[in-house]
C-alpha cells in the first residue's frame, strides 16, 4: 500500500473515532452534540491534511530544500480556514466558548500530528 493511501486510511479512522469520542463526552455533558459546525471541522482539518500531506509528498523530490516550509505554510493554510469559515460563525455572539475552540481544535491538532508523522516517515526514506 502506498504511503499517501496509508496515511489517508489511518487518518480518517483516527479522526473519526476522537470524533466518536468527542460526539460522545458532548453527549454525556448534556451540550448539544453538532453545534459549532463539528463536522464541518472535522471534514475540513481532514481533507487539508490529505491535501497538504499530497501537495508535500509530490514535491518532496522537487524542493526537498523548502519542505519544512511548505508544512509550515500548509499550517497556516489550515488556520486561514479556521478565520475565515469558522471563527466568523463563532464569534457571532461576541464570544469563543470552549466547546467552540474544541469543535475546531481537537480535529486540528489530530491531523496535524498525523502529518508531522507522516512527513518525518517519507523524509527519513
């Protein structure tokens, strides 16, 4: 199996059980459970892993040199999505809650640590 299809498949099965584990705590505390575009996040902080991990492993024989600096920019392409589709939406009553940050954070830092794993893998190759 290629490196692209395993890091795809364990990152949607990772994602989608914190999402499981995330729907279920929400549950327990009695919050509604798909508020704060929970999905949207999720799916979002997905697809941009998948992308920037793909964009990364294309060009890593091109501008070996700049690859720590593409998964940086990748990183900010992914908070650019945070302000400008999520953080609007949030902000809509004056204040960011936890369950908000949550919403959008938790899948961030998920695919973020399936990328930087998925990185060092291709580049110690």
């Amino acid at each position: 199996m290629s490196s692209f299809l395993k890091f795809t498949l364990f990152l949607i099965i990772a994602l989608l059980l914190v999402f499981l584990i995330h729907v279920f705590v929400l549950h327990q505390l009695n919050v509604p459970v798909f508020d704060n575009r929970i999905i949207a996040a999720y799916l979002v902080n997905c697809a941009l892993a998948i992308g920037i991990y793909l964009a990364l492993l294309l060009l890593k024989t091109k501008m070996s040199e700049q690859l720590g600096f593409l998964y940086m920019a990748g990183s900010f392409v992914k908070f650019l999505f945070f302000f400008i589709f999520f953080y609007p939406y949030y902000k809509l009553d004056g204040r960011l809650d936890s369950y908000e940050f949550a919403a959008f954070f938790i899948p961030y830092v998920i695919s973020l640590i399936f990328e930087t794993f998925g990185v060092i893998k291709f580049l110690k190759k």
